[in-house]
C-alpha cells in the first residue's frame, strides 16, 4: 500500500528544505516570470509626492522614486523570508534605462522643484556596483547635490565600506542612508528573517556612515515571520531601544503580506496573523521613554532620533489590523504619533477587540507557541480555532 503524501510547509524528502529553497520557489514559477518581462524598462516604477520632514524638523514636499531595477543581489543567491521587490524588478535593465527612468521622474514633477527631498529606492542597495552601474549611482548623488535636495537611499550593510562611502561624498557631502535592519537580534535576522548579514555588521556600517557625517536611518520589522504577537511586542520595544542612539531615524514597518512570499505563504495556511494595530499602540507607549527620557514630544531637547511607524496597508487583511471597525481610528492615531511624537495621541482610543486581543497577549505569555495563537480576521472565527 503506498504511503500517502501530504504537502507540509517544509515537504516530505528526508532532508529537510532549507529556508533558501522555500524564500527562491515562487520567483521561478512561470506567473512570476511573465510579470517581469512586463515591465517597461524605461518607467520608473512608481514616483509619487508626500508630505515630509527635513532632519532640522521642518516641514517639506518629498518626491520618493522608485526605480525599476535588477533587484537585490542578496535575493539573487538567498533572499529575505517577506521580500517580494522580485515581483517588481527585470533582469536586464541597464545603465542607459535608469537613466530614462530617472529623466521621466524629473519631468513628471518639473526638475523637483516644488520638492526639497528626494528618496530614491531601487529594490535594493543604490550603493551596490553589481545592481545599480557605478555611473548611474554618480548621477544621483551627483545631481542631488547640485539640486540642492535633501537624499536618502537604501542600503544594505556590506556596501557601506570606508571606501565606498569615501567615493560617495565626494560627490554628495550630505545624504542619508536607510538600512533595512529588521531586527537588532541574530537569531531572528538569521531563522526568522534570512537577512544574510548580523547586527555586528550593521554596528560597522553605522560607525562607517557617522565617519563620513551621513545620516542613519533604520528600518525594522514589526513581527517577522514564525513570531507571535507578544513576542513581536517585546522584541519590537527592545530593538527600537538598542538603536535608538545610532540612529537619526527609526521606521517600524508592520509586517505586510506581499505576493509569492514565505510569509504569504504561512497567511495563507492561517499560521501567520499580521500585527494588532494594538500591539503597535503598546509597542509605541513603552518605546516612547527609549526616544523621549524626560518625556518630551518631537522636536523636545531630550529627543534621541525620530521614531516614525507607518503601517502599510493598515486596516487590510494583508496589513497591519484590527476587528475592521476601529481600524481607520487606530491607523490614523498613529500616523500622527509619527508626526507629533506625542503619546496624547492615543487617548480616548478604545474598542472591543481590544479584550481579544489582550487575551492573546495573555495566553502567548503562558504557552510555548512560537507561531503564536492570533487569528486573521477573514473567514470563520470557530473553524479557524479548530484548524490549529
Ligand atoms: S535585503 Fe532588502 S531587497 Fe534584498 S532580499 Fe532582503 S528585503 Fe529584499
Ligand atoms: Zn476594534
């Protein structure tokens, strides 16, 4: 009689899949592959306008370009457990497209004059000669500098080197780096995230950016995959606090779902909730002490560095959520605590899911779950617990 097979996240071989073969299956499969050869290599991808705020705390107009590119070297070889920028990039966009991208996103909004920040992201590091050509990086530090605009642009850490930072300010004496950092904890970087780097080569990179006065920004994950919510809590609050003082900048990303990815994958099967809004509100009230020791609001003297959460997709089933109806409050709220740095923000904030939510919280205290117990909003509450 044969043995019946049943697909499991992890297969059935003998030898147990590595966490590379299940970040690399879905960006083979035929669906992912038409939709890069779809790209017109001559567009950006995207280039949109929003309010900002220069590093003195003024307000301003920022223009953020995202790039078509060939994507991230480090997905090339492994590639990070929630990344799905595969979706957006092509493989053979050249020097001579970037440059028509970068022209289009200049037209569209008259040379940025109405903008006095630019971000650009390329799905990857703007830094790395193996991604972006080296005479394309020229242009926009270049061009950025003579425009007189505020830049940030992403980066992993292995590109920030003496040598490449010395090359960098030489033809932009000011600009900002964002580092997708995700946990302060190499555990997690290494099961949770597949970063591919620790936290010792980030300590490297920011003490090489401080060297060349460049300005730090550090995005991390707000529950990363196989993590439950109390857990995501706890850690949150502890990494915000061990970069806080290295940093200028800290974006918290909610976890958001993106298509062809580990973490789809573990939504999919109702073994991955992303994060309570809640869970966010509490994460910011204890954080707030790491950022503002007297108790200040942004702008105060006794302020560290910013600390700015925007969770995408907040409200959505694939973002950041709560029971549905006091979403679009909680989302807001926070969006004003990441202008204002003020805790008052959060009062009078209440719902009834707020006790569930509690009583997750509770439960993941006292159980060794580490994928946790929380439920997605969608489909059956009571068949969804009998799953587990
Ligand atoms: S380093 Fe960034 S771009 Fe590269 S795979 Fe990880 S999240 Fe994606
Ligand atoms: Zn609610």
């Amino acid at each position: 009689m044969s043995k019946k097979i049943s697909l499991t996240l992890i297969g059935n071989n003998p030898k147990p899949a590595k966490i590379h073969d299940l970040v690399k299956a879905p960006a083979n499969t035929p669906w992912a592959k038409e939709k890069q050869q779809s790209w017109d290599a001559n567009k950006p991808a995207t280039v949109y306008v929003t309010p900002e705020t220069l590093p003195d705390g003024t307000p301003c107009s920022a223009v953020t370009v995202i790039l078509r590119t060939k994507g991230c070297h480090w997905w090339w070889s492994s590639g990070c457990t929630f990344c799905g920028y595969f979706n957006d990039t092509r493989d053979d966009v050249t020097n001579e497209n970037l440059h028509a991208q970068w022209n289009s996103a200049k037209e569209k909004y008259d040379n940025f004059t109405g903008q006095q920040m630019v971000k650009i992201y390329t799905s990857g590091s703007l830094l790395e000669d193996r991604e972006i050509p080296i005479e394309f990086q020229e242009t926009v530090l270049r061009e950025c500098h003579e425009m007189g605009k505020e830049l940030i642009v992403e980066s992993r850490c292995e590109q920030l080197s003496e040598e490449k930072l010395a090359w960098a300010t030489s033809l932009n004496p000011s600009f900002t780096v964002a580092i997708g950092l995700e946990a302060y904890d190499d555990e997690v970087l290494r099961f949770h995230v597949n970063k591919g780097f620790s936290t010792k080569s980030w300590d490297k990179a920011v003490e090489n950016l401080r060297k060349f006065n460049l300005r730090v920004k550090t995005y991390l994950m707000f529950k990363p995959p196989f993590m439950s919510e109390k857990d995501a809590l706890d850690h949150g609050v502890r990494w915000i606090r061990d970069v806080a003082s290295r940093s200028d900048e800290i974006s918290v990303n909610p976890m958001n779902i993106q298509r062809g990815t580990i973490i789809d994958r573990l939504h999919r099967h109702n073994e991955y909730r992303p994060p309570w809004l809640w869970s966010l509100v509490e994460m910011i009230k204890q954080a707030h002490p790491h950022i503002y020791p007297e108790g200040g609001v942004n702008g105060s003297p006794d302020q560290i560095c910013r600390l700015i959460i925007h969770p995408t997709a907040g409200g959505k089933i694939r973002g950041a959520h709560n029971c549905g109806s006091c979403d679009k409050f909680v989302v807001a709220a926070i969006e004003r605590y990441a202008v204002s740095g003020d805790l008052r923000e959060f009062e009078g904030l209440s719902c009834e899911c707020q006790s569930i939510w509690q009583a997750e919280l509770a439960l993941e205290s006292a159980l060794p779950l580490p994928l946790g117990i929380s439920q997605p909003r969608r489909g059956n509450r009571i068949e969804n617990l009998r799953s587990l």
